[in-house]
C-alpha cells in the first residue's frame, strides 16, 4: 500500500496551453492528497468526492455481490430500444426522477450510457445521421461545461462542427443547442437561447440536467424536453461507475443513440448497472423513510448540508476579499424539500475584481489549480474551482484564500 504521502511527493502538476490542468502520479493514479500547505491543490476537475463519508459508512449495509457466472451476456432486454439497459436500472431510474420530482418519465425511452459525456456523442450522431452538405453547428451560452467543445471538435467530423457561444450564433442553418442547467461552471439556471434571440426554428436542444438534483438546486419542477441527459456522477457521486442515462421522447432518437453505442462500446457495463440500480435505491429509500432492516439517511439533505456550510465558509472568507468575487444565486420553492432554497452550486465561480487580471494566475499563486473562464468560453477574468472534493481539500482551499487577507499584492495581483 502507497501512503499519501507518497503519493503526494510523487505528484506533478501538467498544465498545457490551454489551461487544461491535472494531476499525475507515478504510479499512474490520480490524487490531490495533501500533505503540507506547499502541495498543489487540484481543483480545477469536478470529483464528487465530498459523498465519499456517506458511502463508506453505507458500505457494509448495501454491498453488492457479483458471481463469477453472473451478468456475462451482452444482451439485458432484446424486447428494448436499449436492449443493453439492465431491467433493474430502468426501473430505478423512473423511481428515482418520480421521487424527486425532477424530470418527466412517461412515454420516454431510456438509453444508458458510459456516462453522460457518450450520451451527448450519441445525441450528436443521432441529430446529424446520415449527414448532409454541411456540418451541423453546435453551441451553448457562455460560459459553458469545457467538454462540450473537446466531444464536438474531438473527432473532426463531418457531421457536426462546435461554434461556440449560443448568444453569437447567428447562422440560418440546422444548429443543435445544449442547454445546462444548472450551468456548469458558474451555476446559474439556463434556458434555451438561439430560438428566442434569433428566431431561428432549425435547432435541436439537448438539456444536460447534471446538476438538477435537491443537493444543488431547488426543484421547481419535472423537466419535460424532448431529450435529457443525467448522470450518477452528481447524482450520487459514483463518477467512476461511469453511469449516465438518456431520457428520450423520439424512439428513432433513441434507436441512433443505441446504435452509436453499439458501434462504440458493443453497450454499457452490467456491473457498473447493477451497482447504480442499488445505489439509487438507496438514495429513493432515504429519501421516502423506507421502513427496513436498515434505516437510510437522506441523501440529498446529507449533500445540501455540506454544501451549505462550504459556501457560507467561502462567502465568508471572500466578503472582503480586495481580490475576488462570488456570484449571488436565487431562492426558489423547491417541490422535493417543500422549502425555500438557494442554488448551492457544485462549483464556485471566482471573478477578479480586476478586469485585466487573469483569476487562474492569482489562484495559482496560491498553489490552487481551478479552471480557466477561457476555457469556458468566458473572460479570464473567471476561473472554476470544484467545491465537491474531500472536506481537507475545502479546507486547505479557504486557508489558502484567508491568507491573502491584509497581505497586500501576490504575484503582480
């Protein structure tokens, strides 16, 4: 066994042209371990690892057993649009979205994918096949999730060609929208911009509902679009199960997606589907006091706690702050808690008061890596800090910020 400080001492931080930061160990592990306030902190990526407490103190109570001769076909329901969707994760997941309240089911097709970054290449191919004289534009409004622009350009298709910022968009063409909400990075609520700025009806949207879960916003409503995308990532904070799902009105749709993931991945792990189905059982028995030989805690209220209690620290730590700003969010009457509730955004979305400042440079001053605004298609002036990681990280973060109180200029800022 390596210790963490190790791992740490074994750690570098590669950053390239763009920005793009990530820790890389040795050992070919990824980690932001700490061991002293001279480590880097890495929280430019969006690990959910602040759930990890709960799971392990959930872990002996709903272990998930997988025999040697178990789950061995590629095929779960040959009757199903999806026919790699295990029956137990379909049916989990419309329990789930009726016990929060968060999306519509009814008359929706379900296609599992590895995660819901596969989900919007699926999308993608399933909006532009077979193809015409030109590539089909795909925006969002800045800032937006940086991933977006790596899926669409990634592969240099022919098919489909990312454009960019949705409030600049201004071709006739067929376009395809991507809707987050809330917004990754700085998690404001969004709705769809280019029909309603220009008119123009040749779109095609996909709402990507990562983060519409009770932990991060209030739930106003069921979300009833034509094509949403959800992940257990955020769900949960199982990121590495890799489980997202697809809820789809339009069976040819949904075909073409289970089509693009046939063609690349030949379907979804069943062991990776087994283990959501049982871990969204216990989010939906928490969250209805499920009377059983175990009793579950409420997930949802275990992650709105913490986040609660990390953005008063970080509001805080930053009111007089000669250096940085934080975004104010709304209350709205959230449906699932029956409250009132303020968005407690995944991320904290820094700006510098100082408009010819670059935010990632200060924070990387403080030996603190976020996420580049530029990245997001926004100024430099904003960078993207994960506000999900491990309760030391959050700390070593707000330590950090508190030093620069009183301290005058750091590194030309």
């Amino acid at each position: 066994m390596v210790s963490t400080k190790s791992l740490v001492a074994a750690t570098s931080i590669k950053c390239n042209s763009d920005d793009k930061c990530s820790l890389a160990s040795a050992n070919g592990t990824r980690t932001s371990s700490l061991s002293s306030s001279d480590s880097v902190l890495n929280l430019s990526l969006g690990d959910p690892m602040m759930f990890e407490p709960f799971w392990k103190k959930m872990s002996d109570k709903y272990n998930v057993t997988i025999g040697g001769g178990d789950l061995m076909s590629y095929f779960s329901d040959g009757n199903n649009v999806c026919w790699f969707l295990e029956p137990e994760l379909g049916a989990a997941i419309r329990r789930l979205h009726g016990v929060v309240g968060n999306a519509v089911t009814d008359d929706r097709y379900i296609v599992v994918g590895t995660g819901s970054s596969q989900l919007f290449q699926a999308l993608l191919y399933a909006f532009t096949t077979p193809g015409g004289p030109d590539p089909v534009s795909v925006v969002s409004s800045a800032p937006y999730y940086s991933s977006y622009a790596e899926v669409a350009g990634f592969l240099r298709s022919e098919l489909y060609k990312w454009e960019g910022d949705a409030y600049k968009f201004n071709k006739k063409g067929a376009y395809i929208e991507v809707v987050n909400s809330p917004n990754n990075p700085d998690g404001t609520l969004r709705e769809a911009v280019v029909m309603n700025r220009t008119g123009n009806g040749n779109g095609k949207l996909i709402y990507d509902f990562a983060y519409y879960w009770p932990q991060f916003t209030a739930i106003t409503g069921a979300a009833d679009y034509d094509n949403m995308l959800f992940t257990i990532s955020k769900c949960t904070g199982h990121a590495g199960s890799r489980i997202g799902w697809a809820l789809v009105k339009d069976k040819d749709i949904a075909k073409k997606m289970t089509e693009y993931i046939t063609i690349s991945s030949i379907g979804v792990s069943k062991e990776s589907q087994f283990r959501a189905a049982k871990i969204i059982e216990v989010v939906c028995n928490g969250s209805q006091n499920v009377v059983g030989s175990v009793k579950s805690e409420n997930f949802f209220e275990y992650g709105r706690k913490i986040l609660s209690k990390r953005w008063q620290k970080l509001r805080e730590t930053i009111q007089n702050s000669e250096y940085l700003i934080l975004p104010k969010y709304p209350q709205e009457h959230c449906l699932f808690s029956g409250k009132l509730a303020e968005t407690l955004s995944a991320y904290a979305w820094l700006e510098s008061k100082d408009d010819t400042k670059d935010c990632n440079e200060f924070l990387r001053g403080l030996k603190i890596v976020g996420k580049s605004g530029k990245i997001c298609g926004a100024h430099q002036k904003f960078a993207r800090v994960n506000l999900m990681c491990r309760e030391e990280e959050f700390n070593q973060f707000i330590e950090r910020l508190s030093a620069t109180r009183g301290k005058g200029i750091i590194n030309g800022h």
